[in-house]
C-alpha cells in the first residue's frame, strides 16, 4: 500500500499546529502509520518540518492567486487574502514559530516571493492613498502575518470564533486599535 504524503503532512500539521513539540511518534499515530513508516518517507523532525513548509507555501501561494491581489482597491484585496489564507493559516503559523526555516542560505526562496507579493499590495495601497505611509510596506507585511499567527492559535484555543477570523485581522489591520469617534 503506498502511503498517502499528503494524508501524512496534513495530518502531521493537524497536530503540530496544536502541539508544537509533539514526537515524531505522535505525528506516526496521528498519521494512522508506524513510527518506522513515518522515519522511511521523512528522516527527521528537520525533514518533516521542511515538507510542511513547502506545503505550507504552496497553499499561501495558491491563497495569494486566489485573492486576486491587483483587482479593486488595495484594502479589499487584503480582506480577500486574509479569507483565501484562512485555511492554512494554523500551518502558516506554526511555520511562522520554526526559527530555522528563517535562517541562512537554506532559506526556501518561496517565502521572498510571498513576501514581495504581499508587500506590493501594501506598496499599491500607499500609492493608492489607502494605507498609511508613515509604515513601511515591509512592516505592514510583518503586521499581517502577525496577526494571521495570532489568529490562527485564537481560534484553535477557542478564544475567538472561527467565523470572525478574517473580520477581525483586516479589521485591526486596516483600522487600528484606536476607538473612532462616531459621527
């Protein structure tokens, strides 16, 4: 019987998204596989890492084709992104929190190209009048991801309904913390 590799890395991320320390044989048993299975198709922790991280950019890229980046003004284009990454969005943050995936010449180059993709929507939105310039576009990149990590693990814990995820990251994204007064 072959293995199903995607079974396998969904399943994997199912629960390192939840337990970020969990063994190589918990992911085993969380896969329905052996540990001796799971070793054969994935050497390490480090391996299986790696290929939850090119899953993990295969899906942001899939999400950022999907939100149509450079169609309608910049800020609804942020609101499409943050509900087409949705989805990944536990994976994408438990990728966020492995240091090594960040680090020296083994850096994935997906994560520059996601990175220039969505720093051009910010630049667009400056340009545009929309967003603030007083904040880098870089730094509005940064801030997005942030938020989508600290959303992901809110809804996973229960803290915040799965159903105001996007709503509330654009909101504070685009908006601020800082009570408007009301007209």
């Amino acid at each position: 019987m072959a293995l199903d590799r995607d079974h396998v890395l969904r399943s994997a991320a199912a629960l390192l998204t939840r337990k970020s320390t969990a063994t190589m044989d918990e992911v085993a048993k969380a896969a329905g596989i052996s540990r001796a299975t799971l070793h054969r198709h994935f050497a390490g922790r480090d391996a299986l890492v790696r290929a939850l991280e090119a899953l993990g950019i295969a899906e942001c890229e899939a999400a950022l084709d999907t939100a149509r980046l450079d169609e309608g003004s910049a800020g609804e284009a942020v609101h499409r992104l943050v509900r087409a990454v949705e989805p990944s969005a536990a994976l994408l943050a438990f990728l966020y929190t492995e240091n090594q995936l960040f680090e020296g010449e083994e850096q994935n180059q997906g994560w520059a190209r996601i990175d220039e993709r969505v720093t051009a929507l910010f630049r667009r939105g400056q340009e545009n009048g929309e967003f603030r310039i007083d904040l880098t576009p870089a730094w509005l990149t940064e801030a997005l991801y942030g938020l989508l990590a600290s959303g992901a693990w809110a809804v996973s814990e229960g803290r915040v309904a799965p159903k105001d995820f996007t709503h509330m990251i654009v909101g504070l994204l685009l908006g601020g913390a800082l009570r408007r007064e009301e007209s």
